[in-house]
C-alpha cells in the first residue's frame, strides 16, 4: 500500500516557520511517520494538486492500493482528487465552520468533509462535533498522535540542579529590571513595543533549573493559549515561592514583539520570589530531554486545544498537568493524574473567520480555580512525594490508553481499509475542485 501524506510545512522549514498557520501539523506527521511505515510504503508529497493523482493512477496500474492523507484543515484540504481522500485535522470548538464566508464554498467545512467522504481527527471531542455537523454515521475516527511509545525511552538521570546550555532568548524575572516594563501616565514616554531588555538578547545562555519546575510550551501569539492568565495566576498563587519556577518555552520564530507585554505582566503581580523565565529557541532534542526531565508539572490554560503535543509529551513521560478538562484534553487529564483547573462554556469566534463574529463556543478557564491547581500541586510535590508518585504513574497509563500505538493503531487501519473499500464500492474519476 501507498500511503501519501501532506502538509503545509515542509520539514526544512520548520524552525522558520514556527507559529505561522498551520505549522503544529508538520509535528503531527512527525509522529505518525513511523507507524505509517509500519502499514505500507510513505511517500511525502509538496504539491498534492499534481503530484497524488499521477502516483495514484501508477498504483492503479500495478494493482496497489494507495491513499492519500492530508495533514491540514479541511478547508485547505484537496478535494476532487481521483485518489481516496483523507483530511486528518485537529479542532477545539464546538461548532465546525458551517459558513462559506470571504466568498470561498470551502469555508463551509462540511461541503469539504462531504465531498472527500471520510475524515480522522484527535480526539473524541472533534469527533462529536464533527458527527453533530454531518451526521451520526458520517466516518470519522478519533486517532491521536501516536507518541506514547517513544517517550517511553530511558533517560539519564539528573544532577541537582540542571544546567539547561542553549542559543536562545532568555528572559528570566528574577534577573532583569521589572519596573522598565510598567506603562502608568508617569511613564507615557515608553514606546508601543518595549525593546527586549538589555542583556536578553539572543545568545548562549544557562539556565538552573531545580526547585518546583512549571513547564508551559506554546506559541504566544495564539489567542487560544491564554498565557495572561497562566503568568497571573502563577505569581499571585506562589509568589512567596523562592523554589517555584514557571518556565514558558515560546514557539514561534519571532516572539520578539510579545515578550515585553509577558514582563509587564510579570511586573503587574507586584513583588514575588517565586520565578517566571521565558526562554525562545529552537531546543534540539538533548536540551529538550533535559527541560522534560527537569519539569515538575506540565501547565496548560487553554480555552480549547485539538490534541497538545507538549502536554501529551511531559504527560506520557510522567510529568502531571496543571490544565482543565475540556475538548481533546477530556480524552486524557482527569483527577488522578491532574490537577484539574474548572472551566465553563463561553461564546467564541473561528480563528481563522477574519469577520471574528460569534458562531461557536469555546472554554473560559476559572482564574481561581487555575490559581487553586498551583498551590495544590506545589503542597503535593513538597509534602506529599508519594501522592506526586502516585500522579506521575497514572499520567502515564493515561497517555498509554490515549495514544499508544496499540490503542492508535488499530484506529488507523480501521479507517484506511474502509475508505478504500468504500473508494472501491463507489469509485469517482477527478472532478473539478468544487470546493475551491
């Protein structure tokens, strides 16, 4: 069988392209890759409007089965491609576009589900959503990134503390001048965007990280990630806290802009002893084993998340969460391996609607529920090392019923051999793209 995929960011560009739309896909591939080998022949493609249907139709010839798998949203996925077609996308909302706004048909989500005929996602979270949209019976199967497995490899053993060495941006609170960040009538002269400070600037940098270690990785400029109320709640939760580090890894390729609107934050809470760094770099993966293996807890405050990669990462290799209980996330933080933060309903917009109007909803986080989860955690991991222990082993069966390959596996097969038998019922030759 030929297996080809396809998504938006080639893996030679990644780390220039790290927060633009559509980047955490190029990831997602990553980690199906070696299970999609173990099922047939993988053949990456750049351009699928030509190159699918040409290796399709070779297959064809020499009696191969072939699919093809995009890796994007469905309002960016190919349709009328002669070759079975199969989006595999991530969602947090609770409505599907179901508006063809900006004049594009494809931004109705459901003509594209409805044209390629099938559909995989991450979570059974999107799953409801998306049967709510098209109908009960419409095939599509929750297969989340198959990453339990690989973060199962042992690790070395940590010295106290470890020293993260690294070419990056590095701000950390309790080394820079908070007070320059403030913005008052008696500081009107501070520009729009603040510089970043002096002594911060891209270079090799070491990091101590010991203590109780808050590890939150996302890209800042994504409304979703809610780092406003992560940075508040974690100073004002342990601010007497000389031994508490929040340690926020940006992924983006030029978080310049925003870090200076995450120090005034920082600088808002008033006096504290506990820490917050920012750190901006692209981590190759010794310095990545080593913030992991560092990390106490792994933080999550989002209104919505179609799977987390970082979260589900620290979580299967045994780091609990600090998150809320919602979309994808239901799938796998509970109280046993959390500390569950509340969160309710709340109106909510499309991300990528330029109109932003309200046509679904999203998750408010509770503030004090959120500032409750840290200060419970940081008892458990001083006091209580046997109920943190206890956390740990339950984050990782959670992850291993999750997204192990035993569990994703079988899911995946599933869902290729019924497109392709539904494509063989009911074969199509290429249509126009009436989607566009």
């Amino acid at each position: 069988m030929k297996l080809l995929t396809y998504t938006s960011t080639p893996a030679r560009d990644l780390q220039s392209q790290l927060g633009r739309p559509e980047y955490s896909y190029r990831f997602v591939v990553q980690e199906f890759r070696p299970l999609l080998r173990s099922l047939g022949d993988v053949i990456e493609v750049e351009h699928p409007e030509w190159e699918v249907d040409a290796i399709y139709e070779a297959c064809r010839r020499h009696g191969e089965e072939c699919v093809f798998l995009c890796f994007m949203p469905p309002n960016k996925t190919p349709v009328g491609l002669a070759c079975p077609t199969i989006p595999v996308f991530a969602w947090e909302y609770e409505a599907l576009p179901f508006e063809a706004f900006g004049g594009k048909p494809r931004n109705d989500w459901r003509r594209v589900l409805a044209s390629v005929g099938s559909a995989l996602t991450h979570s059974t979270y999107t799953v409801e959503c998306t049967r709510a949209a098209m109908g009960n019976q419409f095939p599509i199967a929750s297969v989340p990134a198959p990453l339990w497995d690989r973060m199962q490899s042992p690790r070395e053993p940590l010295s106290a503390p470890a020293i993260l060495s690294i070419d990056a941006i590095v701000i950390d609170s309790h080394l820079i001048d908070l007070f320059a960040y403030r913005r008052s009538a008696i500081n009107a002269a501070l520009p729009k965007v603040l510089p970043v400070p002096p002594g911060c600037e891209f270079g090799r940098h070491n990091i101590v990280l010991d203590g109780i270690l808050y590890t939150a990785i996302f890209n800042p400029f994504d409304g979703r990630k809610n780092w406003l109320m992560m940075v508040s709640a974690f100073c004002e939760a342990l601010r007497d806290r000389s031994d508490a580090t929040l340690l926020i890894k940006l992924t983006h390729h030029d978080p310049a802009e925003i870090i200076p609107e995450i120090i005034e934050a920082i600088y808002k809470m008033g006096p504290m002893q506990c820490r917050v760094v920012l750190v901006h770099a692209y981590l190759h993966q010794s310095a990545y084993d080593l913030l992991l293996a560092a990390t106490t807890f792994a933080v999550n405050a989002s209104h919505g998340e179609g799977q987390c990669l970082p979260l589900m990462e620290y979580m299967a290799a045994g780091k609990v969460a600090v998150a809320p209980r919602h979309t994808s996330m239901r799938d796998y933080i509970d109280h046993d391996c959390a500390f569950v933060v509340d969160s309710t309903e709340e109106i909510g917009t499309w991300p990528h609607d330029p109109r932003q109007i309200f046509r679904t909803l999203r998750q408010r986080i509770h503030y004090h529920s959120l500032v409750a989860a840290f200060r419970q955690s940081y008892y458990v991991a001083t006091k209580e090392p046997a109920v943190y222990e206890a956390m740990s082993r339950a984050a990782i069966d959670s992850l291993r019923r999750y997204c192990s390959m035993e569990v994703v596996r079988p899911r995946l097969e599933q869902s290729i051999r019924e497109r392709l038998d539904a494509h063989a019922a009911n074969p199509v030759s290429k249509v126009s793209n009436v989607c566009a």
